[in-house]
C-alpha cells in the first residue's frame, strides 16, 4: 500500500514538474566573444614617466568609486554632480523608461496564472404569448434572471513562450537599466567638462585683465616719452591698439562663459535665467586615474553591459518564435450561480460548474512561422555585431584619451617652458625699450607673444582636464554590471 502511495506520489511529482516547468526552444546562451587586448596600448610600463593623467592600480585602488568627480577634490563641483540625477531631465526621463520596462516584466509574469474572470448580470425579460383559436391568450410572461459567473482560465507553458517572454522582458529591463546609468554618467561628464573649461575661462580672464592693467602702464609709459621726445606719436598708437584689443578680447571671453554657465544649469534641470556661477580661477589639478585591465572594461561600461544583454535578449526571442510551432493548451472553467429570485441566488441549486480544456495548433500560415523564427534569428546576429561593435568603440575611446593625456602631458611642459622664455623675452625688452635702444614694437611683440604662450597653456590645461574626464567616462566611472541584475527585476 505505501509502495502504490509512493509510485502515485512520484507520477504526480513528475507531471507536475513537466506542467510548470515544460520545454524550452530559446537556444543556450553564450555571451558574444569579443577580442580583447591584454593591455592598453597607451599603458605600456615606459610611459608612465611621461604622464601624470594615469597610474597603475594598487591593492584596493583598481576601480574607479562611484561619486568619481570627488577625485578632482572641487567641492562646487561635487555640489553641482550631486543635483544630476534629481534634476536632469533626459535623466528622469531614462528613469520612467526603466519603470516602463520593469513593468513590463510584471505584466509578462502575470501570464504564468490563471486568469480569472466575474461578470455578474441581471436580466429581465418578457417572453410572448402565444395566441390560439380557442379562448384568450394568456397573460405575458416577464421574467427576472439573476447571474453570478466566475470564469477562468490558464495557458499551459509547455514550450516555454511563456518563461523566454519573462526572460526576454526581464533582459530588456536590465538592458533599459544600463541605459539608464549611461544616460546619467554622460551627464555628469559634461557637467564636469563644461564646469573645467568654465573655470579655464575665468583663468584666462584673469590673464586678460592683468594684461591689461600691464598695458595700461605701458600706454602712459609710452606717452610719457613721446611728450620727452623719446618716443613716437605710432608708439602710442600702437599702444592704444593694443590694449583696446586686449580689452575686446576680455570681454569676448563673457559670451563663452555665459554659454557655458547656461548649458550647466540646463544639465542640472534649471532655467538658465535662475542660475549663476561665481567667477573662481581653475584649481583642481590632473589627477591619476586608475585603470584596471580592457577586460574589466566589458564589465565596468554600461553601454557595453546594455547590448550585452540585448543580445541575451534576442537569444531568448527565438525560443519564443520556435513555441509557436507547438500547439497551445489552455485549461478553462466556469461556476457560479444562477436564479430568478435574488433571495435564492446563493444557493445549492442555484450553482453551476463546467470545466475542460482546448487545444489550439495552426496547420497551416503560408510560411508565417518560419519567416518569424528567421527574423529572430537574424535580429541575435545584429545583436551580436552591436555588442562587438560597442566594445570596439570602448576601447577606441579609452586609447584615444590616454594617448591624448600622454601628449597633453608633454605638450603642456614645452608650453610651460615657452611661457617662462617669453616672459623673459618680456622683460628683456622693456628693458631695452626704457633705455632708448629698441622701439616699443618690439616690447609690444613681446607682450603679445607672452599672452598668447600664457592662453594657449590655459587651453592645455582645459584639454587636459576635459580629457580625465572622458577618459573616467570612458572607463565607465563607477559603474559595475552587476548593478543591472540587482536593480531591473521587480
């Protein structure tokens, strides 16, 4: 008797097992191979002299933190980070297309229960007479019907078109997740971005208004000798123009500002009329940024990890396009109860039941099926050229800002050198000027060839900076992939 018991027992543990669990048609999904290098080309071992914009990683320091900016050490910068992901609008917007996707999946998920349905009703009806040769025709009928139906019904998921829509959802909402993260480590990027060149501005107008205090003394210099007779009536002139294109120069430097000033406050999600930034010089200085190795890039981008996942996605569309191939069984019942008298609705003989099951296979669709399931499978094979394509351009980007933070880093020393010589070409010339032996032509050569050394190092800088920033980006800040799979499933 427990024998017959336990082979009962197995039968029902068995059938209840191929009932919810079922088959699958969605192929086994491998992630894509992509060719990685085993090291960054720009990262070789001899070059770390040449630059301070990277540095090899070391115990607990080879991931890049999530507030990534911090590393700058600004705080107006942190401040104005911190007010992206509350305000950004093409931010709030990528949030509500994640919500959208996750509940999506929810709404797939719901497919694997029955459905069940209530439609009470209340009819009142007048059936005819029927007229005869014979006496009157009876009165009318009328009739009073009182329903209460509750009806239900479950697909069976035998070929699990069910489960690969759940997962294919659930991969779309991971995918729309990363997106999401891309979305946001992009704005803050170019908040950081806009923010450095913004202070290289107030830099450079600093260089410009000193310039100008310097030409100012130059001008009544000038004057000076030529009321002696030392100096010429064109020594003035030049003078003046000098300084009245310096002046012009400094006030070009506020339609940049501006500009930049307002791109941020829109970044932020805030009317560029509501919102200012105090003129400050540039402080922060080029930090070392540390990288890891290019397969840990796979891990750390999430627009890499977001195809990544749209092509486990489409893996898992073809086993839904296959399932079509499989009829598709539903179980389906009914109860309820039904009279024509309201007091007696609830009642034993009032209650009816049915119950059964339908079958449902196409026999023949001219081809739709096969045409579906070789669409599937050529949207995985873009998937697949996505995603190799993704990474092949994460890589291009991380080589294209060390080799620019490599050449930056020497181009900014020579510069730095012409600065000091023209600064001495400066000095030298006044010098000779003030004792009669050159003409102001040539302080005022010197002059311009000093601002021009002194702006162009400004503009390194700002590359400079602007390049640690994207290549932070390009690393994929402080981003992890496995922040997808915690985060999507609802």
């Amino acid at each position: 008797m427990n024998q017959a018991m336990e082979t009962k027992m197995k039968v029902v543990t068995l059938a209840s097992l191929v009932l919810f669990a079922g088959c699958s048609f969605a192929p086994p999904y491998r992630k894509p191979e992509v060719q990685t290098p085993a090291a960054f080309k720009e990262l070789a071992p001899e070059q770390f002299n040449e630059t301070d914009g990277w540095k090899t990683a070391e115990p607990k320091d080879n991931m890049i933190r999530g507030q990534w900016w911090e590393m700058f050490h600004e705080p107006e910068l942190d401040a104005l980070e911190s007010q992206v992901a509350v305000s950004n609008q093409t931010v709030a917007a990528a949030f509500a297309n994640f919500l959208a996707a996750r509940a999506v999946v929810k709404q797939t998920q719901s497919q694997y229960f029955p459905t069940v349905t209530a439609s009470p009703s209340v009819t009142r009806s007048r059936q005819s007479s029927p007229r005869t040769q014979s006496s009157s025709s009876p009165a009318p009928l009328t009739v009073t019907e009182y329903s209460l139906p509750f009806d239900a019904s479950w697909e069976l998921d035998f070929w699990g078109r069910i489960r690969n829509t759940v997962k294919a959802n659930s991969l779309e909402a991971q995918a729309t997740l990363a997106d999401l993260e891309n979305v946001r480590l992009s704005i803050q990027a170019e908040v950081a971005a806009d923010y450095f060149q913004l202070r290289v501005l107030d830099v450079q107008k600093q260089l410009l208004d000193a310039a100008v205090l310097a030409y100012q003394e130059s001008l009544k210099l000038t004057k000076v000798q030529h009321h002696t007779g030392l100096a010429s009536g064109q020594d003035v002139a030049q003078a003046e123009t000098q300084l009245n294109i310096t002046r012009a120069l400094a006030t070009d430097l506020g339609i940049q500002r501006a500009q930049l000033e307002h791109a941020i406050a829109t970044l932020l999600g805030k009317p560029a009329s509501t919102f200012s930034i105090t003129a400050n010089p540039l402080t922060a200085e080029p930090i070392a940024i540390p990288f890891g190795v290019p397969s840990q890039l796979l891990e750390r981008r999430p627009d890499v990890a977001a195809a990544e996942r749209r092509v486990a996605e489409a893996n898992a569309q073809i086993g839904v396009a296959r399932a079509a191939y499989f009829p598709t069984i539903t179980l389906s019942g009914s109860a309820g109860y039904q009279s024509s008298s309201l007091g007696n609705l609830v009642s034993g003989p009032s209650l009816f039941w049915s119950v059964g099951s339908t079958l449902a296979q196409t026999l023949f669709d001219g081809g739709k099926r096969r045409a579906v399931t070789e669409q599937a499978r050529a949207i995985y094979r873009g998937t697949v050229a996505n995603y190799r394509q993704t990474v092949l351009t994460a890589f291009q980007e991380v080589e294209d800002n060390l080799s620019t933070l490599r050449i930056l880093s020497q181009e900014l020393q020579q510069q730095n050198a012409a600065v000091e010589s023209s600064q001495r070409y400066l000095t030298l010339a006044n010098d000779r000027y003030k004792s009669g032996v050159d003409s102001y032509l040539n302080v005022i050569t010197a002059q311009t060839a000093l601002l021009g050394n002194q702006e162009s190092a400004m503009n390194l800088r700002m590359q400079q900076m602007t390049a640690s920033v994207q290549l932070i980006k390009a690393l994929g800040g402080g981003w992890d992939v496995s922040q997808t799979t915690t985060a999507a499933m609802p």
